[in-house]
C-alpha cells in the first residue's frame, strides 16, 4: 500500500483565508487565489492524502482582516495555512516581495523543521513561489511541481510594446528576478502543470523549454456552487439564503429593463479591452430583431464611480456607455454597478439559464475559460472565442458554439441559433451541466493529480522524503546556535608559503581555543585530499566544513571523517550531463584531460596552454547546454568545467541554510577573483592585502573589508575590523 502524502503548496502573494477569500480586491487577488483555494481544499479530500499545508506570507495590516496575521489556521482536520514574515507585516503588492523570497525560504524551512511536517512533495504557484520550492526542493531534497499561472515574458513584451522602457519595467516589475525564477523551474520541477494544451506552447519562449516536463490538468470548478439552475436545495435554511440573493439578482438586473421576462445574452468578465465587450454591444446594437427576442446583460467588474477608476477600466466601461447610447439600448441593456464575487456569481448564471439565455465570452484570446466552464454547469449555453482554451472545452462538452470574436455575423447567426431553437437550447444545456461535473470538477482534477504525484514518486525520485543519512556525523555540533562561521580560501588567503606565512601561528591559536558559537570552514579549489595534506602540514584544527574542488564538494568533519554532504550534490545533478560534456569536448584539440584524482561527478578538470585559449570555441562545442557550466581556466595552464550552481557562494548559502545559520553571521575571506562569489548578499568580506590584481580595485565598504597585511594576518585584521576578536 501507498504511503499517504503531505503536500505543501506554496503562494506567496494574495489573500487567502479560510473565512472567505477577497476576490478582485487587486490585481493580486483575482482567479489564481481563488484556484489555490480550492485545489488546497479538494487535495485534502482525496483519500490518498494525508495532509495539506499551504504556505503564505503572513500580514498584520490595520488596513486587513486580522485573520492574515494567524501563523497556522486550521482549515479542516487535513488542511491548513501556514503564514511565514518576511519583508515587514504591511501588506505587499508581488512586485515587491522579490527581495525577501530568501527570508521566506529560510522561515519554511525553519517551521518543517520545528513542526516536524517534511512534505513528501512540495507544489508552487507563479514564478515568485517557484523560486522558493526550487531552493526549498534542494535544501530539504524533495521533488516540486509548479503551476506558472501567468508568465513575466509576455507580460514584459506587452508592457515593452505598449512603449515604456526596460528601466521603468525593471523597477517596477522586477522581470529579471521573474524570468530567472520562472527558467529555474523549468529546469528543476519534476513537472510544470497547465490548464490546456496550447499553454504548453507559451512556455516555448523560455530557455528551458526543453528541459520541463508538462501536464495539461484542466482546472476545475466547485461542482456543489455551480449548480444546474433546475437543482433545488434539500436544506430549507439554505433554500431561503439563496431565494433571497436570488431577489436581489433579480432587482439589479430588472430594473434596468423594459420587458425583464425576455431571455437574456449574458456577459461576465472584468472591464479589460481584452475581454471585447464593445463587440458584443456592437452585434446586439445592429440587429432589431434580437433586441426583440432578448435583454443583454453586462456584468463588467465592481465601480463606484468611473471617473475614479484607473485609466484602462474608465476607458473601456465610458464606451461600453457610449455604445449604449449610441444604439439607444436604454429598457433592453442592463450594467449592472456591482454584484458579489464570491457568492453571486453562481446565482446570475442560473437566473440566466433560467430565462433560457445564453452566456457569451468574446475575449481575443482566453487562456482557458473558467467562466465557460461555470455557465455550463448552471446549464447554461454559451456561444465563446474560438481563441484559445474554450477550443478544447467545447468539443469535450458540447455545450454551445465556437466563434471568431471579430466576425460580427458569426456571432449574430450563434446566438439567434441558441436563442429561437428550443430543442438546441435544451441539447446545450443538458450537455453542460452533465458533461462538466464528468470532466472539469475538482475532484477529476485532483484525481488526475495525485496519480501523477505517486508516479512521480515511484520513479526516479524515490519514494517518500528522500532524507540525508549521516551515520558519522556529529548532528547536534552542527545544528548548535552559531553566532559567526569563518570560511576562509586557502591558497594565498589562510597559507602564503611565499611570504613565510604571516599571522598564521596566531590565527592557529584563535582558531583551536573558538568556543562552540564560532564554526570554521575552509573553500577552496583544491580536491579533498590536497585539503587535508594542508590540515596535516600546517597542524590546523579540524574544520566545521570543507568546501572543496572549486565548490563542487561540501564535506563535514568529525574527529578523522569527512563525509560528503548528499544534499549539495542532488542540488548540482539538476541538468548536469557530465558524459556528453566529456564527449563533446574531445573534439578540442588544445585541451588534455588531467589524471584521475583531479577528477569528480561534478568537475571536470584538463590542462591548457595559455597561447591557444579560445573560450568562444568552448561555447560553440558545449552547444545549448553551455549555459548550464562554469568554464573556470586558472593560473594559465587548469581549466575545470562545473554545473552552473557550483560555486563557493552558492555552497555557503547552502549551508547556511541547512544548518539555520543567518548569512549576516557569516564572514569569508578571500585573495582572488573567484572568491568575490562568496561575497554576496549579507555575508562580510575580508580581502586580505596580497590579493591579485583582479581585486586591486576593492575598496572597504560596509560589507567587505580591505585588509593592509598579508594572508592569515590580514585575516586577524579583518575579525578585529568586525570586532569578532579583540
């Protein structure tokens, strides 16, 4: 029998609360919220599952409910949400939240850890949550899928194309954290989820594109709120409930209305060019004889006033006004001012189908088509877009008619076709509302999922949390509270044999008497065993961590051990083909591959005479691939090739991580230009002052200092400079 799941899902930005979700309060709280919302909710029920967790960041905003600022809340007895701060409490737009996803990070991991909740899988939602699981998915070594949602590429293109700069977009938008984050999850998801087929193909302008694996999962809809308009409630509390929204449906609507017991055509969507209402107005407009046969309705987004409403929205609804006017609609056009989201857009579809109308969508392009689905399964028809999802859902459902949203007649012939012809009237009905529950319900999309989660799991992956097993190591040195981690280069920086190794006695002395709140590492390009010929000759105390062979090993010490950390080395097989790179880089004849030893699963190492260097020739042979790899040529004569996330910094941030030390505890020193990696983000610098003349140009700031004496004494200077020694 298959062990049951814990999954986390993760959504970083939005508003999500059991109590009730605050759709179209903003941008970021439109249909993605509501999706996870209930994917969250249908996981929990699937008997397979064992426990869901869905991760957000938490909000104490006066402005909010205070429902936001709970750390867990228990939805039912096998969901809940788990809010993580970051970033401050205000609450934030997504754009904004980029810089403290690594915060984030780090407070999920901390909560797993202290709740004792290890997901066995672990699901992302847009690109900012995507970047969090892929850290999350290498840190804890447990698979992730992710859902894009909507992808910054095309987003940019139209912003670039509407004429602002990239300067503007850039700061407002941040797309360079975006697309990286949402490349990254190309090539690190076990799987990307989307709601049709043709999503596929958006992602083909994606580096990665290659590098994914897709699942077309058609999202679903709650089958208990949308109900055929002929159902009735058993309960007769919630009978009244309804008949009473059901009232004021009814009142919003017909009083507009001449004659508000003729059918209605039916539009829903939110005031966006996009959506293509005008065309809609246009057709109804022109035809006296539909005017005759039915009312148009409009529902188009919540105003108050449009004066007030940001420039698009003003625009698009003054001309859906005007066009009213223009055809002198007023007794045969309602447009409504507000309705609500949550718990009214069920009830209009029915009094719609009530009325034996029909639902019309004619945006230029819809990604999928949740409110075709939704009319549907309120039976009742619909004549949509042949652009994009609705191609695939109709087909399947037979539940109205496909048009080109631009052809006027099209559009006029479908909905007279729907709206005279009661045996087609009934056909489409019937179909939809039994068709959807069979195939766009939650609980087939759910199915659909979990399946391909425990196959995911059976295969490759292994089964269940893939925990890190370390017989030798010593788990509670290195899980102590740490309050500094020293990580020092070796060659140049710790010893400098050259110049008679100043300073090094002393920072021996300091380095064998640290207390328990300081952790030592060395990094360096060196191969485990050269490390410890150094840690032999010098007499140095033992390292917390060795961070080795130009960061592609991290090994831990305890007494004479030294074990490889599994962890970082899963992180680096991510895409890394060492055997075609190998294979590929035969055809150099100015490279020779170097002995055995210097070799690794993740480096490898040749010879090269500096005259004949050509790093343009590399990239050609390396192919596509060739951003995948560190091309590291050093001293004039070794030339190493490494998965692209191997590096000295990376490592750090890595253990850091995994052993909940805050990068601002860190200090690193270094002498050369490879060791500026370790330098990033809250970590402080020492470069000590025989650095080479890549480094000539650094000057002290806040974050790095500048040493005046050389190698391990300008080590000293710089923990006195830090005031971490006296």
């Amino acid at each position: 029998m298959m062990k049951k799941l814990r999954i986390s899902l993760i959504n970083i930005h939005g508003l999500l609360k059991g109590s009730g979700l605050e759709i179209g309060r903003d941008a970021d709280n439109g249909g993605q919220t509501k999706y996870i919302y209930e994917l969250a909710e249908f996981l929990s029920q699937h008997e397979d599952v064992e426990q869901v967790h869905l991760f957000t960041r938490l909000i104490d905003d006066p402005h909010l409910s205070p429902e936001y600022a709970v750390p867990v809340e228990i939805i039912n007895d096998k969901l809940d949400i788990r809010r993580i701060p970051f970033l401050g409490k205000k609450y934030k737009a997504k754009e904004q939240l980029w810089e403290g996803l690594d915060t984030f990070v780090n407070g999920v991991v901390q909560h797993i850890k202290q709740y004792n909740i290890f997901p066995d899988w672990i699901h992302s939602h847009y690109g900012d949550a995507g970047y969090a699981a892929a850290e999350l998915s290498a840190i804890l070594n447990i698979p992730f899928a992710h859902t894009g949602h909507s992808l910054g590429f095309y987003k940019k293109k139209k912003l670039l194309e509407s004429g602002q700069t990239e300067e503007e977009l850039e700061k407002k938008f941040k797309f360079k954290a975006r697309i990286a984050a949402e490349e990254k999850t190309l090539e690190l998801s076990e799987f990307i989820v989307t709601s049709t087929e043709q999503e596929i193909e958006t992602y083909k302008a994606y580096k990665n594109f290659e590098l994914a694996k897709y699942h077309a999962i058609s999202p679903g809809i709650d089958t208990r709120k949308f109900v055929p308009y002929y159902f009735q409630e058993t309960d007769s509390e919630k009978n009244m409930e309804e008949a009473q929204r059901k009232y004021w449906v009814a009142e919003s609507i017909s009083k507009f209305l001449t004659n508000p017991h003729k059918p209605i055509i039916l539009a829903l969507s939110r005031p966006d060019r996009h959506k293509n209402l005008n065309t809609l107005i246009e057709v109804y407009g022109k035809d006296k004889e539909l005017q005759s046969i039915a009312n148009l309705v409009i529902f188009a987004g919540i105003r108050k006033d449009i004066a007030k409403m940001p420039e698009s929205e003003k625009n698009v609804l003054t001309d859906l006004l005007l066009l009213m006017d223009k055809y002198d609609l007023y007794g045969k056009m309602a447009i409504p001012k507000k309705h609500d989201v949550e718990n009214e857009v069920s009830i209009i579809y029915r009094y719609a189908a009530e009325k034996r109308g029909v639902f019309v969508n004619l945006a230029l392009h819809e990604n999928f088509g949740l409110t075709v689905i939704e009319s549907a399964s309120s039976g009742l028809p619909v004549v949509v877009t042949k652009n994009g999802g609705p191609s695939e859902i109709i087909p399947v459902c037979q539940n109205g008619e496909l048009v080109n949203p631009q052809e006027e007649s099209q559009i006029k012939k479908a909905l007279r076709n729907i709206l005279t012809d009661e045996n087609q009237w009934k056909y489409y009905s019937n179909n939809g509302a039994l068709n959807i529950q069979k195939y766009y319900s939650w609980v087939s999309h759910v199915n659909q999922y979990v399946e391909l989660v425990n196959e995911n799991l059976s295969l490759s992956s292994g089964a269940g949390i893939k925990k890190q097993h370390y017989p030798n190591i010593n788990i509670s040195r290195l899980k102590r509270k740490i309050d500094h981690l020293l990580v020092s280069d070796i060659d140049g920086t710790l010893i400098e044999p050259k110049l008679a190794n100043p300073g090094l006695k002393e920072l021996k002395t300091h380095l064998t008497n640290r207390t328990d709140k300081m952790a030592f590492a060395m990094a360096s390009g060196r191969n485990l065993e050269l490390v410890k010929k150094v840690i032999d000759e010098e007499e140095f105390p033992l390292p917390d961590f060795i961070i080795c062979s130009v960061g592609t090993e991290i090994y831990y010490t305890n007494g004479k051990d030294y074990i490889l950390d599994k962890g970082w080395a899963k992180f680096l097989a991510g895409r890394w083909k060492r055997d075609d790179i190998v294979n590929r880089l035969k055809a150099v004849k100015w490279i020779k591959l170097q002995e055995e030893e210097a070799q690794n699963p993740y480096k490898i190492s040749y010879y090269y005479e500096e005259e004949y260097y050509d790093h343009d020739e590399l990239i050609r042979i390396l192919g596509t691939g060739w951003y995948k790899v560190n091309i590291i040529p050093s001293h004039g004569q070794f030339l190493d090739f490494i998965p692209k996330r191997a590096s000295k910094g990376n490592a750090i941030k890595f253990l850091c991580r995994k052993w909940s030390i805050p990068l601002s505890n860190v200090i690193a020193a270094g002498d050369s230009g490879n060791d500026v990696d370790m330098f990033r983000g809250p970590v402080k610098g020492i470069i000590v002052g025989n650095r080479s003349a890549e480094l000539a140009d650094y000057e002290t700031t806040k974050s790095i200092y500048v040493a005046k004496t050389f190698a391990s004494e300008g080590i000293l200077e710089g923990l006195k400079h830090y005031k971490i020694i006296k």
